[in-house]
C-alpha cells in the first residue's frame, strides 16, 4: 500500500481524472475470463479513488489489458502420497497499456501484469481452481491498478 497526498504524480497523468476500462481480452485458453477480470478491475479503480471510472469513449485516459495466459503449477504435495499434489498456485498473466488521451500518448505499452492465488484440490481440481480464478483476477486487477495510479 502506498501512501499520497493529493492527486496522482507525474507529468503525464496531470488533467487526467477519468479512465475508460474496455472490455479485457482473452488471448489465452482459459474460457470466459474476460468479464471477471474486467470487472475486478473496475472494482478496484471504484475502491482506489484516484481515477473515477467512465465506460464511455469521452474519458481523459484508457487501459487496455490482455490476458495472454493462465498458468497451473503444483505446489505442495499430499502428506499421505508425495505423488498427489496438494495444493497449486494459479498464475493469470498480462500485458496492459495505458493512454493518456488528453496528451494524445501511450503511458506505458505492452507491461506485464500478473495475479496469483494458490488453491487445494480437495476432491476436485477443476472446482477448486473455479473458485481460485476470481482471486486470481482480483490480484491482476490489484497490480494493474497500482501501475497506473502509484507510477513505479
């Protein structure tokens, strides 16, 4: 978490006060992501406060965020069989742009952007990696957000 006082830093974010979050797209495998990724990070511009949110072209900024792949890696093994995985971490993996539209630039094009959650299989990996992959979308939506309003 970072700390400000006042509006958002830098020369290329001065005027801007609204950004238009297009729909995300999917250039991975993983069906039907777009949406809960979309919305996480419309969340999390609403929570922030730096930015207010406008779904119209009219905006003075636009993030465009694309989803290049959604990755599985086993973590830990069951206690009782070192052959059965236990508990995985699920990757989503990004690239975002920003685009000051007032200046008429791109900010930053093309950053990778990543979100992570680790899940148990219990009985069932594809229930338990449902679940993880809203997670998943509210740590991408986290990272992508502190890039645009925080600046590093």
């Amino acid at each position: 978490m970072g700390y400000r006082v006042g509006n958002i830093s830098g020369r290329d974010l001065q005027g801007v006060h609204s950004v238009y979050v297009p729909t995300v797209r999917n250039a991975s495998l993983e069906p039907d992501i777009q949406m809960v990724a979309t919305n996480a990070i419309i969340r999390r511009f609403e929570s922030d406060g730096t930015l207010s949110v406008n779904q119209t072209q009219d905006s003075d900024s636009e993030l465009d965020v694309t989803i290049t792949d959604v990755q599985r890696l086993p973590i830990r093994s069951s206690t009782s069989d070192v052959l059965v995985t236990a508990e995985y971490q699920l990757t989503i993996v990004g690239k975002a742009t920003f685009i000051n539209r007032r200046l008429g630039k791109k900010i930053f094009e093309n950053v990778g952007v990543n979100g992570s959650t680790s899940f148990f299989t219990q009985a069932d990996i594809n229930e338990g990696e449902r679940q993880a992959l809203p997670l998943a979308c509210i740590d991408l939506a986290n990272n992508t957000v502190k890039l645009v309003t925080e600046g590093w």
